[in-house]
C-alpha cells in the first residue's frame, strides 16, 4: 500500500467520524482525556453515558480481551485525535443526536435513584423513558419487568448517569444532555 491510498483512507474515516453520528468508528482509539472508566457490555453504553454526561466531550470502548476479559469504557473531557487501533470503538458527544439514544435492553444503571413508581399497561418502558424526559432532575432511568419487585413493572428515575450494568429483567436509558460551549 502507498502512502496516498492510506492517507486516503484514513480522511474517510475521519470524515465518517464526523458525519455520520449514529455510528462508532471500529477500530480507532483516542489516547488521553480519560476522567472515569466502567465495565461496558456494548458500546453503545458508552456512547449513551456520554451523551448523558455534561462533562463528556468523547469516548473510547475497548473490546473483550485487550485490557482484560471484560469490555471497558473510558469518557473523555477533551477531545483526542484519532489513532488507528483495532482495540477500540470511539465517538464524540458532538455527534450523537437525542433521537439516537434507544433503550439499553438487559441494562440495570443501579443507584441515584431520586423516585420511583409502579407501572401499569403493556408500555411500561415508554412511560417510564417519557416520564425521565419530562423532569428536569432526570438524567437516566431504569424499567423493572414485572415480578422482580413486586407484581406490577417499576419505574426508577436517576439524578445521575449510573454506570450500566448486564440484567435480563431490566431496561434502561439516558437523557441527551448538550455539552457547554466554550466562548472565547
């Protein structure tokens, strides 16, 4: 390979990075900006805690097996350059829409919890994302199937962006918040 056609390609990865937002760019890391790390099953869990996160300007997802048998997130408060390494995922807060953030099926985001309430009718997780959406206190939440803490589903809203961890009975999801904008 040439110079010129990995220089090229390396531009088209980085335009991609930059234009589309609902994907992470595979196999690209970004070195430094690190202020907190947490187990991560996919990395769209990455991505949403990011996305949640005033403080988050980018994130890296390292795969299975590189630092360890688990997969691990790292949000970033500055923006590193891009560096090819097929360890990782990356992003930046700057190009995920609110639209983009779905529901973490099988993800508990335990704790910070400021209220919670019982859930009636067969679209307990919408009403759960909806009534998170609606509160300003409201940075994540968590929907309980029913059976698991008693006979009706639970709704558990979250003052804060816990970090995600794997649960069958459970679902989860983060409010978009926007990031502060530096004026110079």
């Amino acid at each position: 390979m040439t110079l010129r056609f990995l220089m090229s390609a390396l531009a088209a990865v980085i335009a991609l990075f930059l234009a589309a937002p609902s994907v992470a760019v595979d196999g690209f890391d970004q070195p430094g900006g690190d202020y907190a790390n947490f187990p991560a099953t996919g990395w769209w869990h990455c991505r949403n805690t990011c996305a949640g996160d005033a403080r988050c300007v980018a994130w890296t997802w390292v795969k299975p097996g590189v630092q360890g048998p688990a997969p691990r997130c790292y949000l970033k408060n500055i923006q590193p350059k891009l560096v090819a390494n097929a360890c990782c995922n990356s992003g930046s807060h700057r190009n995920i829409e609110p639209n983009q953030l779905q529901p973490e099926a099988r993800t508990d985001r335990p704790g910070q919890d400021y209220r919670n309430f019982e859930l009636t009718g067969s679209d307990g997780v919408n009403v759960c994302r909806a009534t998170c959406d609606s509160e300003a206190a409201c940075k994540a939440w968590t929907y309980v199937s029913p059976g698991l803490q008693g006979p009706k589903a639970r709704c558990w809203l979250k003052r804060g962006i816990p970090f995600p961890i794997d649960n069958p009975s459970m679902v989860s999801g983060v409010k978009w918040r926007s990031i502060p904008q530096n004026i110079d």
